[in-house]
C-alpha cells in the first residue's frame, strides 16, 4: 500500500532559526514528490516538485532534498519568518499519477 | 490569472440534511479534483473528473456522495444525507490536463460542519 509519512507532527521555532521537516514514502513506481505549503484556511500551495533525477530543488528560503534510494525527502527552510507558519504537506505521485498525501507538519514560527 | 473559486467558504447543517459545495476551476483546465480533509490530515481524493467525465471515483461513498460537471468547468459535489462524520473541509483543485508533472492548483475550500 503507498503510504507517505510525515514527522516531526509539528514544530515550534523561533522567528530567524532554520528547521527541517521530513517525508519518508513508499509508493511506487515513482513519479515525483512535492512539497505543498498550507495556510490555515487556505487550499494547498505547491513549494517544489522533484522527479526522480532530482536531488535538490530551491525556491526562495525553502530547499528540498530527495534520496530515491532510500525514498526519503526533507523540506529546509531557512531564517524562517512568521508568514512560514502553516501545515507542510508531502505529496508523492505514482506513475499512474495516482497520489499519495502525507498528513503534514504543522509548523508554528513565534517571536 | 483568477485562481480556483470554490463556494459557499463555511456551511453548518445538522445530520441526515443535505448540502452541495460549488466548484470553478482555472479557465482551460481539462482535470477538476474533488478532495475531501478531515482535520490534522492529509487530503483525500474523492473524485477526479477529465473534462465531463469521471476518471476516478473509487474513494467516493456513492451512497450519500454525487459529484458532476455537466459542462466539463465548474462542478458540485453533495451530500444527501451528511453524516458526523463528513465534517471536514471540501477542496477543489484543478490541473491544465493529468499529466505526471501537472501542478494542481487548489482553491481555498469549504468548511463543512454536521452537528
């Protein structure tokens, strides 16, 4: 069964201070992996999409990782700000492009 | 470029009523998404319809869910008759076609409440 999990559950850091958060899947045959930004009360945003080949991917203060091998991703954000404060969802897509949702990270920035 | 508009944002009905929940789409895109989320988890597809057909409809509960797009753009999904346990929020999401690498772009949802 695909299944994609996502931890820490949520996270508390100081505005400035970097954090990671990781993705560990098993879907397969796999076709690529997005990270998606999601504001409280707002639909899902797309932040980076890797497919296999890739291994990292920016944009902005966010940075994502994947090892295919070992079918792990992480999503780094850098000097986080108040306006990172969201859920960070996992997406991995097969390809039958039948996806596969993590639960997400929810990812609280304070003063 | 207008994003995905979904309607009503909020509804809160009592069990065994009925509800629809309004989509539009990105002008030009073919695929249309139906999820539903239940709070602290992930999305949950639904439906997913190409154009005016359904291309996948394994996760629906056909017993008290419908969904259709009559016109191939815009769609409703409902509800008859909700359940507590169909309290969640109800996204829409569209994409240019169901390509691989196709983002889907989502709209902002609709919060449903069943007392």
């Amino acid at each position: 069964k695909n299944q994609v999990e996502q931890s820490p559950q949520s996270l508390i850091i100081l505005e400035g201070k970097n954090c990671t958060l990781q993705c560990n899947y098993t879907v397969s045959p796999f076709s690529n992996l997005r990270w998606y930004k999601q504001d409280t009360g707002r639909g899902p945003v797309s932040l980076t999409i890797m497919t296999f080949s890739e291994n990292t991917k920016s944009n902005g203060r966010y940075t994502a990782t994947l090892d295919a091998d070992t079918k792990q991703s992480s999503l780094h954000i850098t000097a986080s700000q108040l306006s990172d404060s969201a859920s960070y969802i996992c997406v991995v897509t097969d390809t039958a492009s039948k996806l596969t949702f993590g639960t997400g990270t929810r990812l609280q920035v304070t003063l | 470029e207008a994003g995905v508009a979904q309607s009503p944002r909020y509804k809160i009905i009592e069990k065994r009523q009925s509800v629809a929940f309004w989509c539009n789409p990105i002008s030009g895109h073919a695929t249309l998404y139906w999820y539903q989320q239940i709070l602290g988890q992930g999305p949950k597809l639904l439906i997913q319809f190409q154009n005016n057909g359904v291309v996948d409809d394994s996760q629906l509960p056909k017993d008290r869910f419908s969904a259709e797009r009559l016109k191939g753009v815009d769609s409703t999904l409902k509800i008859q008759p909700a359940k507590l346990e169909d309290s969640a929020v109800y996204l829409c999401a569209s994409s240019f076609r169901d390509r691989l690498n196709n983002e889907q772009f989502f709209g902002p949802g609709t919060r449903l409440t069943v007392l």
